[in-house]
C-alpha cells in the first residue's frame, strides 16, 4: 500500500469517526501527537487512551476533508478538515485543523495539529 493509499485510507476512517481504529492501523508505537501549541503526548498508548476516552464522549461527528497532500518523498502527509461534533464534556461545534504528519516505515510518527 502507498503512502497515498495509506493516508486515504486513515481519512476515511477519521471521517466515520473511528479515531481509535485509525491509531490501532497506522500509527507508530512511539508515535508524539501535538494540538497546536500545546505539550505533546508520546506513545501509541497514551494517545490511544486520549482518543478512546474522547470518542466515547461523542454524541454526533461529521467530519468533511477539505484538502489533502501527501509527499512520497518526505513522508509527509497534509489533510485539512472541517469536523461539527456533539460531545457530553465539551459541548458542540464546529473544529477547522490541518492534520500534520510525518511517516516512517508506514506509520505516523508524528502529526501535529493546527486550526485555523
């Protein structure tokens, strides 16, 4: 599978909000995850635990992938969405990022986020 394969493969399942599959299939054990400007997470686990305790809370997701680049030289993958959401913790509405990742061996070991 291409990286390109790969990274349409990882947005189809973010678009039907299976966040945990999507970490379990493509990300790298070592794997650091960024929101923004805040601390980063390392490890598989840690951020699987963050995603899955997110998810659970979800009460509606419609995520639309606006854009999409992928680098096969880099390994670097660009993907820009704009996600509405119902949570029971953080309320609803409207979250605009760009997904940064940096892939190695065919897994993420880095992505960073940034909304705009």
């Amino acid at each position: 599978m291409s990286l390109a394969e790969k990274v349409r493969a990882l947005n189809d399942l973010v678009a039907a909000g299976q966040l945990v599959e999507g970490i379990e299939r493509f990300y790298a054990d070592d794997v650091e995850m960024a929101e923004s400007n805040e601390q980063s997470m390392t490890g598989k686990d840690a951020n699987r635990a963050r995603e899955q305790a997110f998810q659970s809370g979800l009460t509606q997701w419609s995520a639309r992938l606006l854009a999409s680049a992928v680098d096969d030289a880099n390994g670097t993958a660009l993907n820009q969405w704009s996600i509405d959401f119902a949570h029971n913790e953080y309320g609803s509405g409207t979250l605009r990022q760009v997904a940064v990742q940096q892939w190695r061996d065919g897994r993420i070991v880095r992505e960073s986020f940034y909304k705009f």
